[in-house]
C-alpha cells in the first residue's frame, strides 16, 4: 500500500516525532518527520495499543534483500521485506494482536546495501503510543565490518561452514551479532558502526569498490557513508558518548592481498592508520574504554599480531587487547547465531571483569 492511499477512517499514521519514539543508533534527524535509518542494528522503541500495526517507510537502495526487523512484547518477532524503492510506502507488520498495551522494536537488519526514512508506525484508529522504558545509561560502541553486522547469522545448518551460496542478504540479521548480543547482556544501549566487507584503509577490503573501496579512515566519522545511496555528512560526535569502544577490524584488511607479513612497510602504515582513528576517537570520548578484537573468522595470525604491537605502542591503560578462545580460527565462513553466542558469552565476561566503574 502507499501511504497516500492510507485509509484515514480506519488508521492513524504517528509521525515520527512523536516523543513516545526512543531511537538508538547512528540516525540522521535532518528530517524529523523522516528520520534516516542507515546502520545494521539502529533501532526504534515504543509502546502501541491495538491489535494491528503497520509501518510507513520509504526505502534507499536495493540488490540484497532490504528488511525490517521486529519484535513484539518479546515474544513475537520477524522481519518485513521492502519490495518497492523511493516509494512512501506501508508495510503490514502484524494482526489479530490482543488488546491492550504492546512492547515494540524495529530495527535495520543489514547494513548499507539500504537506508530507509521511517515516517512511523500506522495503527488502527483511536489507538496510541505510549513511552517505552527509560534507555540504559551504559553506552557502547562498535566499529566493525559485516560480523559485527550479523550477516548470514541465520544460516545455522552452516556453522563452522562457509557460507551458503546465493543467500543475498536473506540470512543476514544485526540483532543476532555478537556486538547486539553484547551490548543486551551488558543492559547498554549500542551504535553498531558495522559495515560488510570496510577494512581500516581505502583501497582495501569489499566494501563499496565501485568508489575503489572505502575504509574505515573515510567512514568512521559519518552518518550517511555510502556514496553510492547519495551525498555523505558528517557525525557530530557530541550526540553520543559511549562508556566502552569496540574495535573490531582485520579481517578483510587482506583483500586485495594479505600483505602484513610480506610488506613492512604497509604493514607500519595500516597499524598508524588505525592507530590515528583511535586516537581520534578517543580524543572524543577521553574516558572510555576501547577494547582491540579480532573475531573467530578465520585470518592470518599476522594481523592480530599487528593489533598487538600497535596497543602497545599506544600505551594507553583503557585502550586494551581482547582475544577469543578461537580467535582467527573458529570458522571460514560468517558467524552464525550460536558462534555469536560464544563471542558475546566471552566479549561480556571481560568487558565485566573492568567493573561497573567503567559505566560511570
């Protein structure tokens, strides 16, 4: 359905700013009306009376499936696939719910491969949102590519497997990342500044080689990233202070060779590239807490190596080295659902071991 054909007899559209929305996430707010949804795993929070509701969006880009994950009160969940582009359009989520007051999440499943521009949530007439619980004051944030993301986390006849072919982003899922999946054991809210395939250095890795691969170093400082979905902006960086840093590149840092034990001197260049953005970072957020990773997807021991040499020579008693009891080698493919539970299971327990004073 488009929305200018929305029956306004039989439901009502609440506008995307309304006060009784809680997002989360790297969302670009140019348009309070049409918000921009651009990262894997931002999210939006409400509570809704009714027993139906729909969504109205309007979506940029396509290629891999574009969806829109949801839950309701914790035990209804799935996703809507968006089948038209730059359209206003109203997606049908969910019917014959029970009456009363209603949880509700949405969240972007994947990457960049989208954006969408939520307008809001379509309900039946004479029914409202009401505010979801207060945010958690502990804040992470996670800078990483397509694990971190959570793509093709739902192929679970492949784990330890490379992946199916052909999948084309249906199995892909941010909510089943092990950073999502960190940050909900912790009780934190997360911007996940994950995209599949970024390496720290353009030029390198998958992502984006029409504009010849962009890296983490043009990236890590924007809302809108993707010039291939428009122009870019930039982040104000004041709009959110993260208690704990995640950093989580390396793996496709070998693309379009594996050069850290054959070029020195590449090798000293890619250690101060990421070294810089850290630094950067941390100039902005003085007191947190970055932790270093790597993942279990297999790679050369060479990178992480590097990661070690390089928090090293920063010196710094918060930016610190997290390694995974199979790290580098749990599996050839990407991370699915239970490997990701073993991650965070991990990722968690050391990130406690720090103590609640990290969260002050």
């Amino acid at each position: 359905m488009y929305l200018e054909n929305l029956d306004k007899d039989k439901y009502v559209l609440i506008e995307a700013d309304n006060s009784n929305y809680q997002y989360m996430g790297r969302v670009d707010f140019e348009n309070i009306k049409a918000p921009t949804i651009i990262y894997a795993g931002s999210t939006i929070k409400t509570k809704f009376t009714g027993t139906s509701l729909k969504i109205a969006v309007n979506n940029n880009g396509g290629g891999y499936e574009c969806a829109i994950g949801f839950s309701i009160d914790g035990s209804i969940s799935g996703k809507v696939v968006i089948e038209e582009h730059r359209k206003d359009i109203v997606l049908d989520v969910a019917e014959g719910l029970g009456e009363g007051i209603h949880e509700l999440v949405l969240y972007k499943r994947a990457s960049a491969c989208h954006y969408f521009d939520f307008y809001g949530v379509v309900l039946d007439k004479g029914c409202n949102l009401e505010l979801p619980d207060l945010k958690s004051n502990r804040r992470i944030e996670c800078f990483g590519d397509s694990v971190s993301a959570g793509e093709v986390s739902e192929a679970m006849d492949y784990v330890g497997k490379v992946d199916p072919e052909g999948h084309e982003g249906r199995m892909s899922n941010s909510w089943y990342s092990y950073s999502m999946m960190t940050a909900r054991n912790l009780d934190a809210e997360i911007n996940n500044i994950a995209q599949g395939g970024i390496a720290v250095m353009d030029g390198t890795g998958y992502f984006n080689p029409d504009r010849g691969y962009l890296g983490l170093e043009s990236t890590y400082d924007k809302l809108r990233y993707n010039p291939e979905l428009g122009y870019c902006n930039e982040w104000d960086f004041s709009n959110y202070i993260p208690h704990v840093v995640i950093m989580a590149l390396g793996q496709n840092d070998a693309h379009p060779y594996d050069y850290i034990d054959e070029d020195e001197e590449k090798r000293e260049l890619w250690k101060e590239k990421y070294k810089n953005i850290i630094l950067d970072l941390r100039s902005k957020y003085p007191d947190a807490l970055f932790v270093i990773i790597t993942t279990i997807l297999c790679h050369n021991k060479g990178w992480d190596d590097a990661l070690d040499e390089m928090t090293t020579d920063m010196n710094d008693s918060k930016i610190v080295r997290f390694k995974f009891s199979r790290n580098g080698s749990g599996t050839p493919g990407h991370i699915r659902i239970s490997e990701a539970e073993e991650m965070a299971t991990e990722l968690t327990e050391f990130i406690k071991s720090f103590g609640d004073s990290i969260w002050s």
